[in-house]
C-alpha cells in the first residue's frame, strides 16, 4: 500500500501510524466508531490525512443507523485542524443524493490532496531555490508531514522529497517531537525509504543548531491557518519560528488550501487540543515520571504570521513576513 489512507474493496484501508516503524500494518476500518478511535489514538493522523479520513467516514455513516450521531462523531473527533470538520461536512451535503454521490466527493476530496501535494512540493522547492540559491539545500523540519500524514508526498516533508528527487538535498534535519516522537518515528521512517539523507535531532537543540548555522531553511505544516495567516501546528513549531528569526534563516510553512480557515480570525482563536498526561509520563507503557505527576500535554501551539518568511500552498505563496495577507 503506497497511500496512507484508501477506499479499498467498500472499506477505509488506512497506515496505522502507531505501529510505525517497527511494522507496517494496515487496517481495515468497516464503521464510525473504529475510525473515529483510529483518528483519536493517532491511528491516521495530519490534517490532509484526516480530511480524507473524515469524508471517508461519512460514506460508512451512510451503511449505520443513526446517520447523524455518527457524522458528528466523526465532525468532533479532533478540534484543532480544520479538515476534518470541513471535509465531514462536505461529504455530508452529498449524502442525500445517495451513497454513490457521497463516495464520488470524498474520493474527490482524496484526489485533490495528492495533486495538491504535488504542487506544494513543487512550488515549495522553487521558493527554497529562490531564498537559499541553486546549491544543496539543508532542511530542518518537525513532526510529520510526509505521505502519513495526507496521502501521498506530504507537504512540507514534499518539498524535501522534491528537493532530494532533484539531487539538491544535503540532509534533513528532522527534530524528534516530543511526547510521540512523529519525527522519530514517522518523518526518518519515510526519508528512510526515499533514501534522503537526514539526521535525527532533539528537539531542545534546534535553535542552537540554527544559530551555528546547521541548516538553510526551516520548513513545516500547518494544522490550520487563521485568517491573518497564524498558523496551528504540532507544539514546538512556535519556538522553532522563534530559533529562525534569530538565526535569519527563512521559515516557510506549507499547508493546502484546504488547511486555511477564513472563519478564523487569528491563532487566538483556535482551539488547541490537550492529550492529557499520559503521553508525557510515560513512553510505550514504560513510566518515566514519578506516579501521580501532573502535567500539561498541548498537542499544537500557534506561530504568529510575522515569524513565517512564507506560506506555500498548491496555488500561490504568500509571503507573510513582508505584510502580505490571505
């Protein structure tokens, strides 16, 4: 399975993440609830991904019951990316007209996110070409955001995959991501697989390393993008935009149309989720706190547009560092 997440044979035939990199397990998902448990455990994960994830459910919505408890669900299964409640509902609108126009829009919805990834990939390696010059290139990036997380080349991650594929790329330097370790796990399991070179960092070390001068660029995801153009994404991806501008290294975000949220003012306004303390006391079951340690789990945190050189996506860059706007 090439595809992070699919339609295959009338099911949802999606990556589990979790298992990741000691095995390669795909699920077969047949109802709501085990697909709303995949999003919510990190089953499948990224906000492209979970886009198709939710459009994807609404069409097993349709084989349920209670129609409207399930999409709802599905809608609220995770607050802070954008795509999944929008695509939800837009799969939604088409389940009138039936299952067959229902599947037709969220395989529509799939396919625009692996064009869509293309692009930005493309578009994202001409940018870096245009900041850093025609040499090889070497790129910082946190979390995941390759094919796992939409479902085919990623977004940031496709512009290091578009670099590599053009012999441009020296090395990823890809910060680990604590508490789950998607860097670890995830973002070095695919550059593996692409055979880019890349070297794995802690994530407390990036700024210092930008400050020596380790790397040409910075590029990551967005979770979602606020109307002024602030940017949700995976916790520590704020003070990685604080460790660029020191550095005066361009900081580029890469996100689809589909991750941009004019009904959100700025990053204030987005509500970041919590995971709880278990993520954080503990790793892979193994306490690493003492018992009964309280702790604060935000999975995102917010980047002021001031601090982003540029955001990329499928069809423009908006370079919002030098005023311009959504």
């Amino acid at each position: 399975m090439t595809r992070t997440i699919d339609w295959v044979d009338g099911a949802v035939a999606l990556i589990d993440q979790t298992r990741l990199p000691d095995e390669l397990i795909v699920l077969r998902v047949e109802d709501v609830a085990t697909l709303v448990d995949a999003i919510q455990r990190l089953a499948v994960r990224g906000a492209p991904a979970i886009g198709v994830a939710g459009g994807l459910g609404v069409v097993l919505a349709l084989r349920e019951p209670d129609f409207a408890p399930a999409v709802r669900s599905l809608r609220n299964a995770r607050p802070t990316a954008v795509n999944l409640a929008r695509m939800v509902d837009r799969v939604a609108a088409r389940a009138a007209d039936g299952f067959e126009a229902a599947l037709a829009e969220a395989l529509a919805i799939r396919d625009e996110e692996i064009a869509a990834s293309k692009r930005m990939g493309e578009r994202g390696a001409e940018l870096v070409e245009e900041l850093v010059g025609n040499g090889r290139v070497r790129a910082m990036t946190i979390c995941n955001t390759g094919g796992l997380a939409s479902v085919e080349r990623g977004t940031a991650l496709a512009v290091i995959q578009a670099l590599h594929e053009a012999g441009r790329l020296e090395e990823a330097l890809v910060l680990e991501t604590r508490p789950l370790l998607q860097g670890a796990r995830l973002t070095a399991w695919e550059l593996q697989r692409l055979g880019a070179p890349y070297r794995l960092v802690v994530d407390a070390a990036a700024s210092s390393l930008l400050a020596r001068g380790a790397a040409d660029v910075v590029v990551t995801g967005a979770d979602r993008v606020a109307a002024n153009g602030d940017t949700a994404n995976k916790i520590g991806t704020f003070g990685l935009a604080l460790g660029a501008r020191h550095a005066y290294v361009p900081f580029l975000v890469v996100a689809p149309e589909s991750t941009l949220d004019a009904d959100t003012a700025t990053g204030a306004d987005v509500e970041i989720e919590d995971r709880g303390a278990d993520e954080i006391v503990s790793l892979k079951g193994v306490s690493i706190a003492p018992s009964g340690t309280a702790a604060a789990n935000p999975a995102f945190d917010v980047t002021p547009c001031e601090l982003i050189t540029a955001l990329v996506t499928e069809r423009r860059v908006v370079r919002l560092a030098q005023g311009e706007r959504l």
